[in-house]
C-alpha cells in the first residue's frame, strides 16, 4: 500500500489488516504513556483546503503519537487563499520533505491526482475529497461495527447497516458502501430520490425511500449530516419536512432492534437528521467512533510510512 | 506564374490522376505523369477538398497565451483544413464588426487557411441582449455564423428572435445546446460513473432539451439552426426526427466525441476534461452512426486550446476544452473510415462539403474538378503516426492523445492553390 | 523456511533438550528472585510467547503459585522499520497487575545482535517501571552489535554470520526442536 485514495481500492485482506492494526494501536492508546516511537522522523502534512478541524486533529493526534512531525498546512491563511494552486502547494510540500499528505480537498479526485500527477513523492492519504470518498471514516465506522457487532474479531459477514440521509453530496457513504461491501455486511442506502445519485441501482447496496422499513432490519444505523441548505436546490422542500420524513428521532428509533447502534460521522445537526434524544442514548456511539478514528489512522499511517518505501522507488 | 502538378494522386481514393494548379483553380486533371510544371510527388496518396473546420477557438484577441491566429492557422493547415471559424468568445467577445474584422484580417495576412470569425448572438455572450448581427454579417468579414459558443442562448424568447433575425443575413445560429440550470457546475457526463467519482453531473437531457426546443423554434420561424457538438444519442435522435419533419436544421460532432468515452475521467487527469463532456461508449456509437447516415452533417474540431497551468491542476479547477485540429483526421479515419462506415467522398462530404455549405462559404468545399478553387489536402491512407502533444503547431498542448499512435497522415495541404503543408511540414 | 528444508538441517536441540532447558531456566528464575511473588514473564511475539508460557507454567509447578505471563510486541519500536515493508503487529498482553516495581523477565526464542531486546526494553519502559528487568533466551547464537547479554540462556550454539536458526515449537510449528540450517545461498 502506497497511498490511501479509496474505500474501493482495499481488498479484504488489507483492509482487515488495517483493522487488526487500528485494535493494537487502541489498546497502546490506552497506556498512561501513549507514544510510540515508530514514526520519529518521518514528517506528516494535513493539507486542508476545507475546513474539518475534527479530522485535523484526529490526524494530527495519530501521528502525533507514533513520533512523527506534524505540519498543518491550512487553506486559509496560507498561500492558497492567495490562489496558489494544487500543484504548487504540492510541490512546495515535496521540497521540504513530507513523507505523507493528509489531504482534505474540494474537488472530488484531488487526491488521486496528487499522487498521481508526479508532484510529489510521498503517500497520499485522503481525508474527505469533495463528494467522492473518505476512506478513514469508513475504516472507523468498520472497526466500531466490528467491536460492537462481533466482538472485535473478523469481517462483518451478514452485518446489516443502514445509511440515511444525503447521499448524494456524500463522500461517508460512498467509502461505506465500498469497504463494507468488500467485509462483507450488508447496506442499505435510505434517501429521497432527490439525494440519490444517478446510477445508484448499479451500487452494491440496497436502496429505500423509507426509513421505518428499514430500521428495524439493520444492526448498525448510520445517519448522514444533511445540510438546510439544500432545500434551496430544490433537494427536499423544507428542512422540517426532511426531518419528519427521514429523521431519527426517539419515536422512530423504539424501531431499531435493541443490539443495533447508531451512529453519524460528524458534525451532527442535532433536530435535522438526529434528535438530541437519540444522539444522547445508550446505543449512539459517536464518541466512540471519534476515540476509533484516532486508532484506525494510527494504523493507516504505520501502514504506509512504517516500512520500507515500495522497491518501484 | 508556373503551374503546381500534384503527381500520381488518387482524388477521393480513385483513380490516380495529376491535378494541374494555375492561378489558384484546378485547370487540368492528367494521366498520372502527364502533367506539366512543379511536381509535387503524391503517389498513391488520397486528395479530398480542404477540410473546413466549423468549430475552432483561436484564442486571439485576449488569450494568446493559449493560442494565436497564426499557431492556430498552422495547426490547422497541418491538420489538413483550409478554412476554419473562429468562435466569438475571445477577449473582447467577437459582437461588434471590429472584433471580427480585426481577427479575419489577421487571418487573411497570415493566409494559410480562411479564418472565417463567428459572431457572437449577444453581447458579451452575456444571454441578454442581441449583439449588431447586421454589422458582423455586413463587414468585410462577412460574418455568416453567430453563436454564443462556451454559453447556450437559454432563454427562449432570445433564441427565437435571433433565429428569425439571422435570416435577413442569410446566416444561422449555431447553438450550444446545454441547459445551465441542469448543468450548474457540471463536471462530466452523468451517469453511473459520476455517482461513483463524486462528480456533478452534465445530464444527457441538458443538451438534448435544448436541442428539442431549437429544433422547434427554427421550424415555427422558419430560420436555420446548427446544433453545435451534439454528443448524445438522444441528441440525434431529435435531430433525425426534425429532418424528417423538414426542420432546416444541421449538427457537428468532434472527433473526440467519436472516440472517447467517460471512463476516462477516472483518472481525474483533466486533459479529459471537455465540454460537452466524454459520454458512454452507446453515444459514441449512435454518432458515428449518425454521421454515416447523414443525420449530422458535419465533424467540427471544438478546438480548444488551454494553457498547461489550466490543465495541470485538478479536475474541478481546470479549463474545459482539447486540441483538435491536427488529429481530427486521424480520429475520422479511425472511427469512420476503416469501420467502413465513411468513404472517402463522405469524409470529403462531412469534413468539407457540408462545413462549408452550413458556413456559406462559397469558396470552401469544391469538388475536385476542372474549374474548381484549389483549396486541396493530400493525405496517406497507410501511414501511421504517433502524436507528441509539444511537438504539435498549437501554442498548446492539451491533447487527450499523447502518446497515441493513428491512422493517416496528412502530406500536403493547398490554400488557393498555394501550398501550405508540404511533407507534414508548413510550406 | 521452506527455502531452508531443501538445505542441510542440523538438529541442535530435541524436543526433550528445549523441555530440560526450559524446566532449568524457570529453577534459576526462582532462585535468582527468591521465589515468584513479584515476577511478570513477558514473551517477546511470536515464538517468544510460547515460551514464556511455558516457563510461567513451569514455574508455577515449582513454587506452586501463578505466575502473570503476557507478551509485549515491539514491532513499533524496531529500529529497522523502513529496511522492510511494513510488519503486521502482535499482540501485547500486560497482566492485570501491571509491571511496576515487578521483576520482568523477557523472553525470546533466539538472542542474535540485541537489536530486539533493545526495542523490547523501550517498549517497556513504555509499559511501565519494573524494579528489574531479566533476558531469558532458548538460543544465544552470537554475534551481538549492543551491549546486551542475557541471564538465562537455554543452550549457546555458537553460529557463523551466514548460518540460519530456526526454532519450531509444538504451538505454532507441531513439533518442539532447534534446528540450524547452512544459510550459504539461501
Ligand atoms: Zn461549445
């Protein structure tokens, strides 16, 4: 593994693997002294050109802890609000040695294009490009699936998850679907047509309208940030309406098995998609995918800075 | 002035025969080795009638960074065209009489191939008010073709006035069919593929809408409309249907639109990125189809030079467009002719023509007979030939077919009876 | 391994000499501690493990007590990380009552350049303050490049550079025996 891009491109092995790794790495996390020394020299930049200071922080937190430099190279305040390009960014990043970008970029494909563009000579990790992947939210919502569903152990054969909301804009489900189709668990994507991509009935998933059919058929229910905005393009006619139709709140979710747990990649929009009710109850695990996060990039980024470089170099 | 024998060389793929050159006309066509004067070798190559480009941005004036009159027109004559139009969104647009006449004057000095300006339907192609139609098409430019080309004239009203108003011109519009509410920051073509990239989608049904209510339009008003590259197959499906119903209605296709598909955009390598975008390999297949029954008239370049900063970025911030014309016959002779789907006097039909005839040209898209302007390309069947984006005419480089080898090769090219090209070099 | 089956292998220790070695190391681990009452015997993964359970088991039939036993991975603290693609990790076990003011008693199946052992000690000093840290090793093969040198050694077998050790333990490999292979090409 060189670089981190897609979901899709993680066969089984490797992505348990990363899984396996990410549980070392949480057991390490909870030792009074949480550093490790792995990486020490190895120098990691968070390229964001979008502002997520909760995956920032999540990766600067991992590679913080297995020693290595951490530079936050931040879209505003920078030479890229004064429109220096991608590529120049890039190769400004290359002089000075970074071993890995973490990069958060607008533009759908952003981070495929780094690494293979020929600008620089690091791994490329992607942390969330436009409304194509995030691959490490679905790595964190797989281990917290796995840890919750099958007791830490193996893939998620048969796990059945439901993920509710915008798909469309949504670079969460895009990866989910990918990674837990390749591990095995079932999914069913729960939007308005409206927030369906075209070509969705080619997708390895199952799709509904309605979420009080599927709820009660799902282990793991995953409510996608919806934002209010979007009735201005017409998505869905009122906020209220959406969250009437597709909401979580404590009525619904009496409709959840009892074993089944909820969770949301963050920010929530708490009375949008998720009642405060819900995303304060016993089966909500946002705090702990938050802790999850942490570990599983951790063990991306042991992955690929903590061996040899690829014997093609 | 001596007379210039292009030696040995089969028109349209038939017999071989010496075409004699005096004056700028074709006076004699010979046996093969009769003819007297300068001998231009051409054995066993293939003669059609200079290609005329409908579709070509220039660049000049405001962006000659990119691509000036005189790159342009060296792309072109080496790409086997004689006559080319200019597309209006340059800096300042092509709507007043002294853009067009500035830019067909350049032309004409460089005098490798006829730069014919297109005028722009509205001001600053700004979809609000008609620009002097009248001026541009009264000029020394003499201006047939408008078009708002890089906007679609969307709003019906306008496009209705500017259809009826072209025809006191004898002109048309060419449209470029692309709804821009369905298409807000479309990316590339919608469908499963831009699901799974992550990419706003430029839906079929935005061109295809556009091109369904022009065709309607046109009849009612009883004007001429040209459908500028029509990259779906629902696209022409509309158009086969107005034809039959005796719309005056013609289309274009590119090359690329012939040959590449969507896939290509996955990898995010925006030399792909294109507009109209890359479609599915059953457009593909409906416009070559299309362009061998006839349903679309024309190939037209779209060529679109950008400079290397707007194309090596990502995606989403780079410059919609690709070179054409140097690889146009190429892709016409791979996709069209050696399926069999084209002979050689229908690439003659479609890449010169028809062109000319939808452009008005009169001195365009002569048959190669006695009489006849010399406006002449000589091209080689057999040869092959790989292309090296820095090694082509255009002050840029963003072919989508680096490295690609073709079919064809264009030896010779003749602009009134004057060579341009000779040997695949400019003369 | 399998590389090594088509060599010369030479048998240095049967199962019955690995079970007499490892009987005799947990006899001086008792000795050397007067007693198990603040031992932790971590095995070093993989192989290392096993026989640190078995030297725990030992143990507790002497003494007649239970003995913590866990294993520490020190894949992360390697010092040769980026001279190979990057290791899958093992697991580590700390017993429940920890290691502080503990006598840790490492255990690995071959002792070589030290290289391990050091990573080892810095992983634990990550783990916690033992009172004292002891190395007990089935093989001490040579060839040192630290300062390092175990308290409880099983047997030395003294090595050339281009020899290979392998230890197959009923565990993991169905049989117990040391065997050496002529690394020469290999
Ligand atoms: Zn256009």
């Amino acid at each position: 593994m060189r670089h981190l891009l897609s979901a899709g491109e993680l066969d089984r092995d490797t992505a348990l693997l990363i899984l396996d790794t990410a549980a070392e790495m949480s057991a390490l996390s909870e030792r009074s002294v949480k550093k490790l020394p792995t990486l020490r020299g190895r120098t990691v930049v968070n390229l964001f050109f979008e502002d997520s200071t909760r995956t920032r922080i999540s990766f600067e937190l991992a590679a913080k802890r297995l020693s290595a430099d951490v530079i936050n190279f931040a879209a505003k305040g920078s030479s890229v609000s004064k429109g220096e390009s991608l590529k120049d960014t890039a190769l400004t990043l290359e002089a000075m040695g970074a071993d890995a970008v973490v990069i958060r970029h607008w533009d759908s494909g952003a981070p495929y294009r780094l690494a293979h563009a020929n600008w620089i000579g690091g791994s490329v990790i992607n942390a969330g490009d436009g409304t194509h992947e995030h691959p490490t939210q679905a790595l964190l919502d797989a281990y917290t699936m796995r840890k919750h569903l099958r007791g830490g152990q193996g893939a998620l054969e048969g796990v059945r998850v439901g993920i509710v909301g915008d798909v469309l804009h949504s670079r969460v489900a895009r990866s989910n679907v990918l990674l837990l189709q390749t591990l095995g668990a079932e999914v069913t994507l729960v939007a308005p047509p409206t927030l369906l991509p075209i070509g969705i009935e080619e997708w390895p998933c199952e799709v509904s309208y309605h979420i009080d059919e599927v709820l009660p058929k799902v282990d793991a229910i995953m409510m996608l940030r919806v934002q209010s905005e979007r009735m201005k393009d017409a998505y869905f006619p009122t906020a209220r309406e959406y969250s009437r139709l597709y909401g979580l709140g404590g009525e619904r979710m009496k409709l959840l098995p009892e074993h089944a747990i909820v969770m949301h990649p963050g920010p929530m929009n708490r009375g949008m998609e998720i009642s405060a009710e819900v995303a304060d109850s016993a089966q909500a695990v946002m705090v702990e995918q938050v802790a999850n996060g942490v570990s599983v990039r951790m063990a991306v980024l042991y992955l690929l800075l903590g061996g040899a470089k690829e014997l093609s170099e | 002035m001596t007379a210039i024998v292009i030696q040995g060389v089969r028109p349209y793929g038939e017999d071989a025969v010496d075409l004699v050159i005096n004056d700028g006309v074709i006076t004699e066509i010979l046996a093969p080795g009769t003819g007297v004067g300068t001998i231009i070798e051409a054995d066993g190559l293939i003669a059609l009638p200079g290609f005329v480009d409908l579709h070509t941005h220039l660049r000049e004036p405001g962006r000659e960074d990119a691509e000036t009159i005189e790159t342009g027109s060296q792309a072109a004559a080496l790409g086997g065209f004689t006559c080319v139009h200019a597309m209006a969104n340059t800096d300042p647009v092509a709507d007043t009489a002294g853009v067009v006449e500035q830019v067909w004057r350049i032309g004409r000095e460089i005098g490798l191939i006829d730069v014919r300006p297109v005028g722009a339907v509205t001001v600053r192609l700004e979809g609000t008010q008609l620009s002097e139609i009248g001026a541009m098409a009264n000029s020394a430019a003499g201006v047939t073709v408008f078009s708002d080309d890089g906007k679609c004239v969307h709003d019906a009203l306008l496009m209705r006035r500017a259809l009826e108003y072209v025809k006191a011109f004898g002109g048309v519009v060419a449209q470029h069919a692309q709804e821009p509410r369905l298409t807000e920051n479309a990316q590339m073509n919608e469908g499963e593929l831009s699901g799974k990239l992550g990419m706003v989608g430029w839906p079929a049904v935005a061109e295809e809408a556009i091109i369904a209510r022009d065709v309607l339009l046109a009849e009612h008003v009883g004007s001429r409309l040209h459908a500028c590259h029509v990259s779906t197959a629902g696209s022409v499906e509309v158009i086969r249907w107005a034809k039959s119903r005796g719309v005056n209605v013609t289309a274009e296709v590119t090359p690329h639109h012939l040959l590449l598909t969507e896939d290509l955009v996955a990898t995010y390598d925006p030399v792909f990125k294109v507009n109209p975008p890359l479609r599915s390999t059953a457009d593909v297949l409906a416009l070559r189809q299309a362009l061998a029954d006839g349903t679309i008239d024309a190939v037209a370049t779209d060529h679109a030079p950008h400079p290397h900063e707007h194309k090596d970025c990502e995606w989403g911030s780079a410059a919609m467009g690709m070179l054409g014309l140097q690889t146009a016959f190429s892709v016409v002779m791979e996709t069209m002719v050696e399926p069999g789907l084209l002979d050689w006097r229908g690439v003659a039909d479609r890449m010169s023509v028809r062109p000319a005839r939808i452009g008005a040209v009169a001195t365009q898209g002569h048959a190669l007979e006695v009489g006849a302007l010399a406006n002449i390309v000589v091209v080689d069947p057999d040869a092959r030939w790989t292309v090296v984006p820095e090694q082509l005419a255009s002050k840029s480089s963003n072919t989508p077919y680096a490295a690609r080898e073709f079919p064809g090769v264009v030896v010779h090219t003749f602009f009134e009876g004057r060579p341009t090209v000779l040997g695949g070099k400019i003369a | 391994m399998d590389s090594a089956r088509a060599h010369d292998l030479r048998t240095v220790l049967s199962g019955d000499d690995i079970a007499r070695a490892t009987r005799r190391i947990a006899h001086e681990i008792v000795e050397k501690a007067k007693g198990a009452s603040d031992l932790v015997i971590l095995g070093i993964p993989t192989r290392g493990v096993y026989l640190a359970q078995r030297i725990a088991a030992a143990i507790s039939e002497i003494e007649g007590v239970e003995v913590p036993v866990g294993s520490l991975d020190i894949t992360l603290y390697r010092d040769d990380l980026r001279l190979q693609p990057p290791r899958a990790l093992e697991p580590t076990s700390i017993p429940a009552g920890g290691i502080d003011d503990k006598t840790v008693v490492l255990v690995d199946d071959v002792l070589y350049s030290g290289r391990t052992i050091r990573a080892a000690l810095d992983a634990l000093n990550d783990v916690g303050r033992p009172a004292a840290v002891r190395l007990a090793v089935l093989v001490d093969r040579g060839h040192r490049e630290l300062p390092i040198r175990p308290d409880y050694v099983g047997k030395n077998i003294p090595t050339s550079s281009t020899e290979q050790v392998f230890v197959r333990l009923s565990e993991l490999d169905g049989t117990d025996a040391v065997e050496i292979a002529d690394g020469a090409g290999a």
